[in-house]
C-alpha cells in the first residue's frame, strides 16, 4: 500500500474507530486523528456543549468543516465520528480523498462498548445523542438509519469485532493493500467485505 493512502474510519459510536485508528495507524506509520477531538481541541469546548448551545446542526456545521480540512493531509488515519456520514459533502470528501473504511459492529456489541464509556463522564460528555433511558433502542435507530449510509460511503466493510486485535488489524492492513490495488488510486471501487 503506498505510505500516502489516507484511511478514514466510518461507523456507529462503539464500533472501535478510535482504537483501531491508533492501531492501523501504528502499523502503517501513518498521523492518527480522531475528528471528535480536533472539534473539542479547536472549540474549547465538549460536543456536548456545542449541542447544547447549538444544536446537532450546529456540531454537524464545525464537524464537516475539521472533516473537510483534516482530508486534505495525508498521510493519516481518521477516525470520524458516528455521524459524519449523515452529510453528503462529508462522504463525498471522504471518498474522494482517501480509502474509507466501514467499522461495522452488531447491537450487542455496540452496546455493551457504549455502555462501558459511558461509564465515564467525559466520554458520556461526547456523545450527547446516546444519553437518555435506553440506549439499545437509540443504537439500533441510529443503526438502521446510518447503516445504508456507511455502506454506500465505504471501499471496504470490516467487522470490528471478527477476531484478537493482532489477528484483525492484520487482515484489516491486508485488505487495505488489496482494496488500494483494486481502486488504483481512483476511488472509483465498490464496497467490498473482510470476514
């Protein structure tokens, strides 16, 4: 794979973006970004705050423009947040720019990874939209309604939670070099899967 490809990371809060960013981009030595921090870093402010005070347009407004900026670097490894996809001009920069991968994760798994961060304030604090009595219900209609999105958005579907992590981010970097070999540097492939 060539040391320039840009990898961006799709998918549902809990999916393992963060974790697997810091990973792949270990391996591939490669920056690693998470877009929810460079928003907090930049505003000063939890994205909480900025829901509270502006709503989720608001954040979604700051998100796509560190989105938009952060996609022209390269080489690096962003890990987006569970919403990004839900902006047209947000999957299509992602696209253009870069291999996108799908970390995709079923409800169980989603919720019991939530579940745990929640348990922590300031992680609470990051995901304003998972607060509330049941959080399976709200996973699952964020799911159904961002599913098809990730899926149109991404080179290649991964599911985050198919093995030991050396085992995964193994077959994850070699489905990266081969899904790189297929697009030619076009970003014109198809979604493909990784068991």
């Amino acid at each position: 794979m060539p040391a320039s490809t840009n990898v961006f990371l799709v998918g549902m809060p809990g999916a393992g973006k963060s974790t697997v960013g810091r990973l792949l981009a270990g391996a591939l030595g490669q920056t690693f970004i998470d877009s929810d921090d460079e928003v907090v870093r930049r505003n000063g402010v939890e994205i909480a705050t900025i829901f509270e005070i502006e709503g989720e347009s608001g954040f979604r407004e700051r998100e796509a423009t560190v989105i938009s900026e952060l996609t022209r670097r390269t080489p690096i490894v962003l890990a987006t947040g569970g919403g990004a996809i839900l902006r047209q001009d947000n999957r299509q920069v992602l696209r253009e720019r870069g291999l996108v991968v799908y970390l995709r994760a079923s409800l169980d798994m989603l919720e019991a990874r939530t579940q745990k961060k929640h348990g922590n304030t300031a992680a609470a604090r990051a995901r304003p939209l998972l607060e509330g009595p049941n959080r399976r219900l709200v996973l699952a209609s964020l799911l159904s309604a961002r599913g098809p999105l990730y899926e149109q958005t991404a080179h290649l579907i991964v599911d985050s939670s198919a093995a030991p992590r050396a085992k995964f981010l193994q077959k994850l970097l070699d489905a990266i070099a081969e899904a790189n070999a297929d697009r030619g540097g076009s970003g014109s492939a198809g979604s493909r899967g990784m068991s």
